[in-house]
C-alpha cells in the first residue's frame, strides 16, 4: 500500500518507536497515530501532564527529568499499564519513549501478554549525533498546544512566536545542553541494549531518521504497511 491510499483501520500489533533524544520519535508518532487512528501514548508527555498538574507523580519525575536521568522502571511501568488497559488502545497503540530499558521492555512484554496483545513492531529512528544536537537546542515548543518547533528552521527564527497561536515558543527544561547531554548518554547506556533485546525478532526495523518529517513519515507508513500486510 502506499502512503496516499487509505490505510487500514488500527494495527495487527502495538509500534514502539525507537531513537535516541531529538530523533524524531513525538512528531513522528502523531503522524502515525492520525494514520492508523491509535492513540499516542508518550511517557513524556505523561510525565510533562503530571509536572504541568503538580501531582505527587509530576513533582518525583521533575526532578529526575530535570537532571536528564531515567524515571525508575515500576513507576513507568505502572502507569504505562494503566493506560493500555483503557479502551481506545484496543486496536492498537503507539508508544514513544517506553520501554527504555530492558526491564521496561520485559514488562512491556508480559502486560502485552497479560492483555491478550502480540509483540510490537519495533521502529528505531537512526540520527547523527550532530542532527541531534541542533534538533534538541534549537527545540521550541508552543506553550498552548504543544507543537514544535525549531529555532534554526525558518519562518520561526525570526519571529520566535507559534505560527498557529502566535504565543510565545518556550524551551523544554531538559532541552538545555548540559541536559542533553545526559539524556544522550542514558539513551547509550540503558535504551541501546533494547534495540538489542528486539533485535532477535523478526519485527524491528532501523529506519533513517535524518530526512525531513514528511519522508520519514513516509518510509515509516511503508514499512508498517508492508508489514502488515504480511500479517494478514
Ligand atoms: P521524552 O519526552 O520521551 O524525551 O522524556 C522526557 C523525560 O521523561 C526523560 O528524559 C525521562 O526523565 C522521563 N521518561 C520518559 N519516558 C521514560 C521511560 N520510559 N523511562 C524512564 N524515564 C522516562
């Protein structure tokens, strides 16, 4: 199938989109859950949900997340859980940004069980460390409705201001260098050897994260779609 014919109602199996910080994996989820009409789920903006409404959750994650570190597994897990035990994650979901570390994705592998669901796909957005870098300093997001943008994209450079609420853009906590820097360094240590826990089976695949929204989009909804339709 291609991207401009009408894709199937929901997936055969969750997607875990993989990458490293500033890969792509948010923007690209969006776009793959407005495709295959699944929710979204990204334990980030669980996380950022929980910060923005002070709970006990919100106030413990910020300040791991403000140092740039990994929440602790069982509380990821817990809420990761939660969420895929409502209804609208029936037909299918997308997950950005869980699992992050081999025990989350053996968890992730028994409530999968435990639901009734098949493993996932596994999609893994490959970017330079250069890419990453800009991407993740020059990272804005629009303080009411959550898009992103790039301070070293145009038209946004020059005004700095949402191009659909004119607000004020705001910088991620976690998007200052230092921050960065560990992010990047707990992705080698704890999220590499994910890639490598998927890697045996015979639905991950490493796809190019490097090229503009669209084409990576583009090569994401043919993978899955070929996929897919293998599966049927
Ligand atoms: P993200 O928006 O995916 O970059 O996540 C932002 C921050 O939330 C991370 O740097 C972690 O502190 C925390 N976080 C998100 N997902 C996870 C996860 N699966 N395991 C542990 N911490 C997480």
């Amino acid at each position: 199938m291609t991207g401009a014919a009408q894709p199937a109602r929901g997936l055969h199996r969750p997607v875990v989109l993989m990458g490293p910080p500033g890969a792509g994996k948010g923007t690209q989820a969006k776009k793959l859950a407005a495709r295959y009409q699944v929710p979204h789920l990204s334990t980030g903006d669980m996380f950022r949900h929980h910060v923005g409404r002070g709970t006990e959750l919100g106030r413990r994650a910020k300040q791991i997340m403000d140092r740039g570190e990994l929440v602790p597994d069982d509380v990821v897990v817990a809420m990761v859980e939660q969420r895929i035990a409502e209804p609208d994650c029936a037909q299918g979901f997308i997950l950005d940004g869980f699992p992050r570390t081999v025990a989350q994705a053996e968890s992730l592998d028994a409530l999968l069980r435990r639901a009734g669901l098949p493993e996932p796909w596994v999609l893994v957005l490959r970017v330079d460390s250069g890419l990453l870098l800009r991407r993740l300093t020059g990272r804005r997001m629009c303080k009411i409705g959550g898009e992103i943008y790039n301070v070293y994209d145009r038209p946004v450079a020059a005004a700095d201001r949402c191009l659909q609420h004119e607000c004020e853009l705001v910088q991620r906590a976690d998007d200052r260098e230092e921050v960065i820097r560990e992010r990047l360094a707990a992705y080698q240590v704890h999220t590499q050897p994910v890639i490598e826990f998927y890697r045996g089976r015979n639905l991950l695949a490493e796809l190019d994260g490097s090229g503009a929204p669209e084409a990576v989009s583009q090569a994401l909804f043919d993978w899955i779609d070929r996929n897919e339709d293998r599966g049927r």
